[in-house]
C-alpha cells in the first residue's frame, strides 16, 4: 500500500512539473513574438526615414543641373529624416537601458512650482494659438527628481495632446500636491481614445491611426520615466470627447526647502 501511495504521489509531482514546463514554454513564446515584433518595428521605423533620404540623394545625383531652391529642399528634406533618425536611436536607447536595469536618474532638489511654469511657457511659446488653461495649486515644495527626464515625459503628454486635437481647441493642465501625491493633469479636448485602446497606448510601438505622425514611441518612454520615480501615468478618455492624461508622482521625496 505504501509503495502505490508513493507512486501516486510521484505521479501527481510528474503531473504538476509537466503543467509548470508547459506554463513556461507558453511564455517563454509569448517573449520570443514580442521579441520578434519588436525587432519587426525598429526595422520599419528606421527603414522609413532612410528611404527618403536614400531616394532624395538618387534624385539629386541624377540630374545634372540643380538649382540652388531644388537643393535646399532636398537637403531640409534628409536633414528632417535625419533628426528623426536620430530621436529614434535614442527613444531606443532609453528604452533598451531601463531594460536592462534600472534607469540612472539624475535627481535634484527643484522647486516644482517655477520647473512647471518653464515648461508651460516653453510651450505655450510653440502653440500660441491655444487656449491654455493652466491651474497650478502648488506651494513652494522642492521635489527630488531628475528634471530632464520629467521635461520629457510631460513634454510627450503636452505634443499628444496638441497632436491629437484640433488647432485653437483648450489645453487645460492642473496641477496639485496632497500629502501623499503630486499631480500633473493634461488634458484635450481632442480625438480621444477608446476604452480598449487606453492600457495598449502606453505599449511600444503602439498607434491607434496608423496614420499616427509618431513612432508610438512616446507613452511608453513616458511611462518608463515617470514609475522610475516611483509614480505612474493614468488615463482618462471618450471617443470624440478628449483625454486627460495624469503624472502621479510621490510626494515623499519630498526635502525641506
Ligand atoms: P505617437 O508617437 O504615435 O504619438 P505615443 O506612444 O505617444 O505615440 O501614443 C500612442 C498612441 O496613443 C498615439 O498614436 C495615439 O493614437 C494615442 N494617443 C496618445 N495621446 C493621445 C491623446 N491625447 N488623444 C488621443 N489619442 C492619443
């Protein structure tokens, strides 16, 4: 009876590392298609801009005689696809670091409230024609954090939010401090986004419109900075109504001024 209790035993144990084997090999493939998709986009991305630039050069070399307005256009025209390489290279770079670990953050004491007014101004400068609504509810807290990085991030969710709503329409953005968190809203009154959609969007390589002017890029590097401070990103949205994206960070870093 003790030898078949035992073998019953060693059955049940065979039975459960087959189900954990066949779990792992189910995610070691579902890895290995991300992999591959990933490799697939990068691919495309950089194949698209260096067409351009590869069809501009022919175009000019085989023509005899340019003219000097022919020229420049072309050359603003590589020039364009260039930069854009170049942001992409580095997109890639963020994102391939913080993979590997974590992301070097380079934090130090900022006063929140005139960082925020900088950047604001900064982009009310590219997009003068917007109705900028702009509620700072915000002391003279210094915060830790890696200014750079945190442009960049808000920067991504202001471009958004101009991308994808119509030109003149409001931009609000709030911004607040609670004992246990800072919040930075954006919000449009733009396109907005479906319920399905809201959690893909912050995935690499994700557009909505294939039409998209960007890499699908943005969310993600955005939400990489902002939870390498410990905070997160969260989404509100309707169809046709507007976003409203939000940087949560934590208040605990918090220094005394
Ligand atoms: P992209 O470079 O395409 O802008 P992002 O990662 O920044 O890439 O955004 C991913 C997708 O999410 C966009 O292509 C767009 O479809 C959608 N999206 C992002 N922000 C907004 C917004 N404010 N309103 C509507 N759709 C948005």
């Amino acid at each position: 009876q003790l030898a078949a209790e035992s073998q019953q035993r060693l059955a049940r144990e065979v039975e459960q590392r087959t189900q954990e084997l066949v779990a792992a090999n189910h995610q070691l493939r579902a890895l290995d298609n991300q992999r591959r998709q990933f490799l697939a986009d990068v691919s495309h991305e950089l194949r698209t801009p260096l067409t351009i630039i590869r069809g501009e050069a022919q175009v000019l070399l085989r023509q005899s005689e340019v003219n000097t307005e022919t020229y420049r256009e072309a050359l603003q025209s590589m020039l364009q696809q260039a930069l854009q390489l170049s942001q992409l290279v580095d997109d890639l770079l963020l994102l391939a670091r913080t993979d590997s670990g974590a992301m070097l953050l380079e934090r130090e004491p900022q006063q929140l409230k005139s960082w925020l007014r900088k950047q604001l101004e900064h982009w009310q400068r590219i997009e003068p024609e917007r109705d900028w609504q702009i509620a700072l509810e915000l002391g003279d807290q210094l915060l830790h954090f890696d200014a750079e990085r945190m442009s960049q991030a808000l920067g991504i969710l202001l471009d958004n939010a101009i991308k994808y709503s119509p030109s003149g329409s409001p931009l609000q953005i709030a911004a607040q401090v609670s004992d246990a968190h800072l919040s930075i809203a954006v919000s449009d009154q733009g396109e907005g986004i479906a319920p399905h959609d809201t959690q893909r969007i912050f995935e690499r390589f994700v557009r909505i419109r294939r039409s998209s002017k960007g890499t699908g890029l943005g969310l993600a590097i955005a939400k990489t900075i902002v939870e390498a401070h410990g905070g997160e990103i969260t989404v509100v949205s309707k169809l046709g109504q507007g976003s409203t994206f939000t940087i949560l960070l934590p208040a605990m870093k918090e220094v005394d001024a």
